[in-house]
C-alpha cells in the first residue's frame, strides 16, 4: 500500500514533469522567436526576448523535488577530435579587393570533425559573397573554428565562419548584401542545401543592411526566412553530415540564448577552387 508520504512524493514528481514540459515548450517557442542569425553583434530576426521564471514545487521539500527530478542528458557526440591547431585572430581593414572570375565555376570544401561538406559557390550572383569567402579561405581564416550555432526549431540552420565561436566574430570588414532575389528563395523559403550569408540587418534600420562579414549558415532543412540573408551557394554533398549535427542536439546558453551544437563541429580546412 502507498503510504501518504509516497504519494506526496509521487504528486510532486509528476507536477515537476508537467512544469518541465511546459518549460520546455516554452523555450521552443523562445528560440523559434529569437534566433539568431547574425555577425559581429547577435541581433534576433524576431524583436523582443521572453523571460520564463522558474516555477516552484508545491507538495514536498526543495531537496526531495530536486531528488526526483530527472538528470539531463545528451546524445553520444558523432564527431571526431578537431585537427591540431588554433582559432584565426587576422582582420582586414577592409573589403579584399575583387580578384574573381565571374564567369568561372567555384566550389569549396569544409572538412570538418563531422565530414566533408562540398559546396557550389554563385560567383556570377554574388561576387562579392563568394571573393570574400574565397579570400578568407585561402588566408585560413576558417580553419579551427567551431562552428558555433545549431538552430532546430522553427527553422534549421548551422552557424559557422567565427573563429571567436561567439558569434560576434568578424573578419574587420563588411560586405553588400546580394542576390537576395534569387528565384529559389521561394515563399520566404531558404530551401535545404542553401549557403547563405549572416548578419546585422535588424529588419527595419536600413543603416543596418550590407553587414555581413565571414559568418555564414548551411540550411539543412527548408527554413521560412525572410529573403535577408546573401545566398551564394548550394550544398551538392554532406548534408547527411548536417543531419548527423542536427540529431545530436543543441544547447541554449541562458546569457546569451546562442543554441551551441551538442556535437563538437569545427572546420579543420576550408578550401575554394576555380574550375
């Protein structure tokens, strides 16, 4: 027979699940509202931030409610070790100077410690996006760096190409924004095996626009976006490596609400070559 003294237990246990549920949905719709994609400075795509409070226990002791509740945990890390070296810390004064072809064919490859993710690069709709990138790549400005935001929720993204893996991170320098009327971003759909540009626009504050420095994203998963963010390659391998990242999960830093990869992504040597 249950004793009293269990069955308060019991109560308190199940009241903590459903508070946790409740918790949880919340910090769903948190990061579908908040999430960030941005260089030099986190700005959210969606103004406004939601402060969640911690609900307290009823029917039991702090102690016993901390005792029952259930322990966190995360999926094995799918990763290898990252490839000895460190984080560049060069910036530039300003934009590189154009040294593309834009009649040629670019593609570039990131091997990092989850796979080799291979991308055909838009020279002839964004040059500016793709010498930047091409510049920054050859100067190693990409290799150790993590990459530093895994977004699952409302829209499915990874973050890379901030060696600070802050997300402040910034090469020294802006570049215009391009393309953004590209005939595949349909619907204010970034479709999956999209490469696009971050960066500060905030919206409203035109001042804010051509802001995007070395942070970039890789769509995994059809993503409604407004049509904001640079895009200036494909994906033609290794979203099953992206997939891989988005399976093991994120995690949200309270501080700072930037959702880090649970798997340990860091791109050992990015490279661009002209075909």
């Amino acid at each position: 027979m249950v004793s009293k003294d269990q069955r308060r237990r019991q109560l308190a246990r199940e009241k903590y699940e459903r508070q946790q549920q409740r918790r949880s949905a919340a910090q769903r719709k948190a990061k579908r509202r908040n999430v960030i994609i941005a260089s030099v400075a986190s700005v959210a795509l969606a103004a406004g931030a939601a402060v969640y409070a911690s609900a307290g226990l009823a029917g039991g002791s702090d102690q016993e409610d901390r005792a029952a509740a259930p322990t966190p945990s995360k999926a094995p890390d799918p990763c290898e070790r990252p490839a000895k070296g460190s984080p560049s810390k060069k910036t530039w004064p300003k934009e590189p100077a154009m040294s593309l072809d834009t009649s040629a064919s670019y593609s570039a490859k990131l091997a990092t410690t989850c796979g080799t993710i291979d991308i055909k690069l838009d020279a002839g709709k964004a040059p500016h996006t793709v010498n930047s990138f091409a510049f920054l790549a050859g100067q190693g400005y990409f290799d150790h760096s993590r990459c530093h935001r895994l977004v699952d929720e409302g829209i499915f993204v990874l973050q890379c190409g901030d060696p600070k893996g802050t997300g402040r991170g910034t090469p020294g320098y802006t570049i215009p924004d391009e393309n953004l009327k590209d005939p595949r971003l349909k619907g204010g759909v970034y479709p999956a095996g999209t490469v696009a540009m971050a960066n500060r626009y905030d919206g409203a504050n035109e001042k804010t626009r051509n802001s995007g420095g070395s942070q970039f994203f890789l769509v995994y998963q059809d993503s409604k976006l407004p049509p904001n963010y640079t895009p200036f390659g494909t994906i033609t391998g290794g979203m099953d490596v992206l997939r891989k990242i988005a399976k093991a999960g994120s995690t949200t830093d309270p501080q700072t609400n930037n959702s880090a990869p649970n798997a340990t992504v860091v791109i050992d040597k990015a490279s661009v070559r002209k075909s």
